[in-house]
C-alpha cells in the first residue's frame, strides 16, 4: 500500500473513529457537532426578547421592566430560552465536569452572536476562589475562550474579580439575589479596560449577576458594557 493510500486511510479511519456523537441521545451528530438532528431542531433558539434583559417576548423590543428601570447593560442577548436541551447540557458542563458540552455550547453561542456588534473586549464572569477550586474550572471562562478566538476579541479574563463567596444565586428569591451580589465583585485596580465589553456567563435568571459585574466595570469606566449568556430561564 502507498503513502497516499495510506494517507487516505488513516483520513477515513478519523473520520469513523472520532466522528461526532450526540452528547444527549448518542446518535451521529450533524454539522460537525455532537449533537444529533433531532436535538438541534428542538434547540430553544432565543430570536424574540427584550433587548436590554433578553427576556423572551412576542415580538423584539424592550420589556416593560426594563422600560421602568433600565440596566446598566446596555444590550443583552441569551443565545437560548432555558429548556430543553440546555437544561441537560448545561447541569451536566457546570456541576458534572462535562467540558464536552461546554464545548458544544460555545460553539452554539457563537452561532447567536456573530452577527452582533463586536466589543472591544470579552470579560468572563467570574467564580470566587473557593468556588474555583471547588469545581476545578471557571464555566463562564471556559464558554469565552473559543468565543474570542473565533471572533479574534481580546479576552480579558483577570479584570473583574469576585470579592466575596455569595451563596449560590439559584437557592434565593429576587430580592435576596440582589442583596447577596452587594459589594461581590471589584476591578482591579490596574488593569486597561477598553470603551466596550461584553460579559459572557452561561445562564441568566433575574440578571443580578450581570447587572453587578456591569455596574463594577462601569464604574470602573467602562462606557458600554453588554451581556452574552448561554440561556435565559424566561
């Protein structure tokens, strides 16, 4: 057998042995991803939401929430409702170790916002120390790395620093997660930061998070800080 037969082989033997598997049902994946037809067609695909929350909406604009009291964000956008199948893949890259469907949710993501003004800048919303050693990996930061390569933006992962060990933000009510996010984040000190940026985080609920890690930054002078998460629970 020649080289390029060879060659051919080993390139199809590849393609068989690590082709892509749904990471849901475990059948082929299409497109290149491991997911599987079935599971992309019942992606919650976010297309209609408020422009400032990314709450869902009948039609796009902005909430009447947002109308009220205006975030300190100035746009953002939730690639997905929060449903089936993020509610499997998320869990399972957050609490599971489950890189593999962290991957595949960048890889989503980017598919919501390449076609958004471009910032200056990526800033991952970051976990607490004790969290970090904790699960071993920061998720927001492991969703922004391959979103700033493919879009060639800086990424600014050491900026925004999480001061405090707030309790987990799913265990408390509205008005406990904005008074459990006071004083939980600061920027440091010397650190460049441009005119415009984009927090990246993978789920979003209420917002408190974002909109604490925003007012930080702007009080740090940043002038237009957006938001980009994975999936927005509705």
């Amino acid at each position: 057998m020649d080289a390029l037969k060879v060659d051919e082989w080993l390139r199809k033997a590849t393609r068989v042995v690590f082709a892509p598997r749904c990471l849901l049902c475990g059948e082929g994946g299409v497109d290149g991803r491991d997911l599987c037809r079935a599971c992309t067609e019942a992606l919650p695909w976010n297309r209609s939401a408020c422009l400032r929350c990314a709450l869902p909406l009948h039609a796009p604009g902005t909430c009447g929430a947002c109308l009220q009291r205006p975030p300190p964000l100035a746009e953002t956008h939730a690639v997905f409702v929060y449903g089936f199948p993020l509610d499997r893949l998320v869990p399972r890259f957050k609490f599971h170790n489950d890189l593999a469907a962290g991957r595949l949710l960048s890889e989503l993501m980017l598919e919501g916002v390449s076609g958004l003004p471009k910032p200056s800048a990526l800033v991952p919303v970051p976990l607490h120390d004790a969290r970090l050693r904790q699960r071993g990996y920061d998720q927001a930061l492991e969703l922004a790395k391959p979103l700033a390569r493919a879009l060639q933006v800086p990424l600014l992962s050491e900026v925004l620093i999480r001061t405090r060990a707030t309790a987990p933000q799913s265990e408390l009510d509205a008005a406990a997660r904005q008074r459990n996010l006071r004083r939980a984040f600061e920027v440091r000190a010397d650190a460049a930061l441009p005119d415009h940026v984009a927090l990246v985080d993978d789920v979003m609920t209420t917002g408190a998070t974002l909109e604490a890690a925003a007012k930080r930054l702007r009080r740090a002078g940043v002038a237009r800080v957006d938001a980009w998460v994975c999936a927005r629970v509705p």
